[in-house]
C-alpha cells in the first residue's frame, strides 16, 4: 500500500533528482520563464506560482479521470504544489 509519506518522500527526491538532471544549484525552475513567454504570446499576466498550480490542477484532473489513478499524477502534483508554495512565498504571494 502507498502512504501519503511514500508520495511525498518520492515527490521531494524527484526534485532532488531533477537538480541534478539539470545542473541548477536550486533545482530545475523553468516555470518563471515559461510564464513570462505564455504571458507575452498570449498578453495574460500569469505568475509563476499560477504556472505551478495550472500544473496542480493538470495532474488533479488526470488523477480523477484515470481509473484507479496513475502514482506519477500524485507525486508529480504533490512536487507542483510545493514549487507553487515556494513561488508565492518567493513572490510574496504567501
């Protein structure tokens, strides 16, 4: 059986694990820059943190139309969540 501390435990190594990927002392924080393009195609005035939680939202609608659900839908949006908490906090939006 999957626990919540398993699904968190394997979120915060893949953020780990993905710093190494990229070779970024913090991480791979591509979000800020995604944004910024989306912004200026589209002339919204998105966030980062809004990036983050758009991605929230992805992975929970993915968790609640997949049967019985796929693992990588929890754990990548429980690391989602964390970056959009670490992005408002950032940006003073916590």
């Amino acid at each position: 059986m999957t626990t919540a501390n398993d699904i968190l435990d394997e979120a915060a190594g893949m953020l780990s694990a993905r710093a190494n990927d990229r070779d970024q002392p913090d991480g791979e924080r591509s979000m800020g820059k995604i944004v910024e393009c989306f912004n200026i195609a589209t002339g919204h005035n998105l966030s980062e943190r809004d990036g983050w939680l758009f991605m929230v939202f992805l992975k929970a609608v993915r968790a609640a139309t997949t049967p019985q659900g796929k693992l990588d839908d929890y754990v990548d949006g429980a690391a989602y969540f964390g970056l959009a908490g670490e992005a408002g906090h950032k940006g003073g939006d916590v």
